[in-house]
C-alpha cells in the first residue's frame, strides 16, 4: 500500500510568462472571453485550480457552471472571478492570485486539459465532453513548459484530448498492472514490446528499468532535465540512481535501488508519452502501483520509494 506524501511550503515566486503569445493574439482576440453560442454544453466537464504543482489546492468543481459550447477561458470566467492580459486571451489571475515575481522568482498560470498542456490561449480552446481542466499556478523559473502531467488519470487515456480519442499502446517486458488498471478505468489498451518512438497519434506507456527505456527519444527527454521534459526528477546514466528536484531545479535527495517514477513528457504536437519506470525491477514494480488515481491525483508527476509516493517537485530545504 502506497502513502501519499504531500509537500507544502510557500510559493517561491509570482510574474508573467510570454511563451506561446506570438501568433495567437488575434485568434484569441476573435474569442476571448467568449463561449462559443448556442449549442448543447459539454457534460461530465471537472475543473481543478490548484498551486505549486498542485501541493495546493485552492478550488475544485466536479459540476462547474456550464452555458452553451464553452471554451477553457469562458468556463473559468464562469466558475471564478478572472483578469485577463493580451487582448483577453491569456489569464492574469484567478480569485485575486496574479502572475508577478516574489523571492525574486517568476510564476504565473498554466492549465491542462486531460493532463496535456495548453498550447494555445484558453480563449481558443473548445471544452468537450469529460474534460478535465487543471489550472496551476506555480514557479516558471525552470521551464517555461511542463508539456504533461499525470494528475489527470484517467486521462488523456479515457477521452483524449481536443475532443478526439486516441489509441493506448503498453509497451514493455510485462505490464500486467498497468493494463489492468487502464481497463478498469474503461481504456482499451495494446499491449506490445518497447519500440522506436513511433505513433504520434498513440498515447504510450513505458513500462521498465530506466535502462531499458532511455532510448525512447520522447522518454529520454528526462535526462535532460525539466527544461527538456519538464520532470523534475533525473536519471543518472547508467539508470541507477533517480534525483528529485525541487522548482528551482535543485536536487533535493536521491533515490538508488528500489526508487521508481511515474511521469509524463512530450515532443513538439505528438501524444504524450507516460513512463512507469524506476532504477531497478522494484522500482517498476512500486511504480506500477502507484498507477491510479488515487495515487497520481493532482500530482505533475511521482516518485516511488519504500512504499510512499514523493510529488514532483519536491519541496526545498
């Protein structure tokens, strides 16, 4: 039986972020602020507002308020009291929490719809049915993107992401619990041997030692840091030993036999890729009972060791 672990501690910092502005400031413009009319609203809708990584959450609704064919600001708008910037594209702040600076560090909001990073303005994007909306808000310093998350679970495995379904695929030597959690959830899944890298339109879940999955490219990402992955955790080369980092990219303690890791990356438009990892078969093995929601809830991502589950980041000294 997993414990779960929660940090707290204070936010380190509070500004604005300007990544995915160029280019959308007019499409956001023709719809910011808006729903999008007449229509049936989307149902089984689930909105999460939340800060640093999640350790703390300020609101969440399983009915929010919903009118007509929402976008992702509209139903914030709807639900909280909100300020925008950008021509009402982007948020500023969220029941009177605004992006700045504090201790010298940045943050501001970002959201996730099923477990995958916005990547437009959330005046542009339509809700659709079972979406899952994670507004976070938290220290930028890092990385300026966390492309996905796994707090979300079931998604994107239930309903996918952009109101489309994708195919699941399992990938490893044995990933008995994995599968069947993710049937249990109502998600069928393939089941095949680690591949290439291919299927950018497959949601993969990589199942094994570090050492034998690092040569995903998506996977590998993770070595490279959050800047590269925006996991804040990291493999030694030989798979051997897993580092925690706290939001300012600084390794809090790390894990050697018997540590595992669920997390989620990205590359570019593709699917995300899960991993259920760790530096050894025990590790696989915590990491795939960590793979539930009970477990992953409201979490970026997880690190296993002696039967307790770590949230990601890890809070600093």
């Amino acid at each position: 039986m997993i414990r779960t672990a929660r940090r707290t501690g204070p936010l380190s910092g509070l500004t604005a972020r300007f990544s995915m502005l160029a280019g959308l400031l007019g499409a956001a413009g023709c719809v910011a602020g808006c729903g999008l009319g007449a229509g049936a609203p989307p149902t089984g809708v689930h909105v999460l507002v939340t800060r640093n990584f999640g350790a703390r959450v300020l609101h969440e609704a399983a009915h929010p308020k919903v009118a007509g064919q929402e976008t992702v600001m509209r139903l914030l708008e709807r639900n909280y009291t909100v300020t925008t910037r950008y021509g009402g594209g982007f948020v500023q702040s969220i029941d009177g929490l605004a992006e700045g600076r504090e201790s010298g560090q940045p943050a501001d909001w970002f959201y996730y719809v099923n477990g995958v990073e916005g990547t437009a303005g959330a005046a542009a994007i339509h809700v659709h049915g079972g979406d899952h909306i994670w507004w976070d808000f938290h220290d930028w310093s890092q990385t300026q993107s966390v492309p996905a998350v796994v707090g979300a679970f079931p998604e994107p495995f239930l309903n996918g992401w952009t109101g489309k379904r994708l195919p699941v695929r399992v990938e490893c030597a044995g990933g008995a619990t994995v599968t069947q959690r993710l049937q249990a959830a109502g998600v069928p899944a393939a089941v095949s041997a680690i591949g290439p890298g291919e299927g950018s339109e497959t949601l993969r879940v990589l199942v094994g030692p570090w050492h034998e999955i690092d040569h995903d490219p998506t996977a590998a990402q993770i070595e490279a840091g959050p800047k590269a992955s925006g996991v804040y955790a990291t493999f030694s080369d030989d798979g051997a030993r897993l580092s925690l980092l706290d939001e300012g990219g600084g390794v809090v303690r790390t894990l050697a036999a018997g540590a595992g890791l669920v997390a989620a990356t990205r590359q570019g438009r593709d699917a995300p890729v899960w991993v259920v990892t760790g530096t050894d078969e025990t590790g696989v093995a915590l990491a795939a009972s960590a793979f539930r929601q009970a477990t992953l809830h409201d979490r970026f991502a997880v690190a296993l060791t002696g039967g307790v589950a770590l949230a990601l980041p890890e809070a600093g000294a």
